[in-house]
C-alpha cells in the first residue's frame, strides 16, 4: 500500500473517531436537556454529524438516520463478545461470515440478560454446534486502537479462551463454514471482525497461560 494511502485510511479514522464523537455529544445533549434553544444547538449538531458521516460512508444521510433511531438512554460503547477455542492439536476455531464470506473468531453482539460468558457459550452453540466452557478473558478491546475498517458504531471488544466440551461441529444457519486453522495458515479474516495481530495476540496467550487480560 502506498504511504499516501495509509495516511488517507489514518485521516479518515481520525475523521470518523470525531463524528462518532460529536454525534454522541448531539443526541445527548437531546436526551437530558430542557432548554428549547440548546435543543436547537444539539439538533443542527446532530444533523452536522449525519452529513458528515454521509460524506464519510458514502451513504446517503437519511439512510444513515434510519439506520439510527434516537436516543433513549445515555449513549454508549457497543460490546462485541467473541471466543478462542483451540483444538488438541491447538488448531483455532473459524467461522466464515455469511456477511462477507470471509472468517473471523466466532462469537458477536452482546446480548440483553446474557452475561459476556453466557453469550459467548450460546454464540459458538449457535455458529458450529460445539458445547463449550468459558474459561478465561483474555482481552478487551477497542476498535479504535486497532486497524478495523471505519464503522459509525463505538465498539469494545471482549475475547475470551473457552475450553471444547464436545467434538462434532454443525454449522449454523447463519454462518457459511466452520473449521479449525493453523496460526501459520489463517484465512481471510474478516477485519470488520477480528484481526490477525488480535488472533496471534490471544492465541499466544493461551498456549503459554497467560491468563492476565490484555486491555486496550
């Protein structure tokens, strides 16, 4: 990649961090205040950062308001959950995203009344039909400090080593494949998802039995 390339992809991250930021201040800003001329302020910032991130995305901005219904509560991080499992011959577990057809770590959204590891057990039954234990977190991280492609979302991420209690893989409806890879012969990633730094980082974690987590 060209070095005038990889300052344009660094500039508009920076450019992204910021409108994700001043969208935020704006609809908070709607959600607790009572004064009808700060409403007006927050209201001409919010559609500031919808034209932004339009510019930005590529979408068009109303698409981009329909895609992101107003505030109800305080805005906050999205928490992405995915897992480590390793085979006996510490091959990783992949799933190939039905989104992009490319693989990533199994796992994704946080759900309400799910604790991170009751999450992460359903989504790897859900996504290849093992039965597995959560053992450990070995990471949290921030999207923002790692080389992910832009996203309008704020997202922290939460790895964690889980140990296989069953052998047969079924493949979920919702994702293409399901295999188990060897850190010297990862496929495609699917970057929106997980990176290969993150994988090699949580994988050597595991093999030695560093169960410190790695936060961002």
């Amino acid at each position: 990649m060209k070095e005038e390339d990889r300052r344009s992809i660094h500039v508009n991250k920076e450019l992204l961090e910021d409108i994700k930021r001043l969208k935020a201040i704006a609809e908070v800003g709607l959600l607790y205040s009572a004064n009808p001329y700060d409403n007006e302020r927050y209201l001409e910032l919010q559609e500031i950062s919808f034209k932004l991130l339009s510019t930005v995305s590529g979408h068009e901005a109303e698409t981009l308001k329909a895609s992101f219904p107003m505030l109800k509560d305080y805005a906050t991080a999205k928490v992405d959950i995915r897992g480590l499992v390793l085979s006996p011959d510490q091959k990783i577990l992949l799933v190939k995203e039905s989104a992009d057809g490319k693989w990533a770590l199994p796992g994704g959204w946080a759900d309400v009344g799910h604790s991170p590891k009751e999450v992460i057990v359903k989504e790897i039954r859900e996504e290849t039909g093992l039965e597995v234990q959560a053992e450990n977190l070995l990471a949290v991280f921030d999207k923002k400090m790692h080389a992910h492609p832009p996203q309008p979302f704020y997202v922290y991420k939460m790895a964690f080593f889980c140990r296989a209690l069953s052998t047969q893989i079924t493949k979920g409806f919702d994702v293409l494949d399901v295999g188990y890879f060897d850190i010297a012969e990862l496929p495609e990633l699917s970057e929106d998802r997980i990176l290969k730094s993150q994988i090699e980082l949580l994988y050597k974690k595991a093999v030695t039995g560093d169960w410190a987590a790695y936060v961002d």
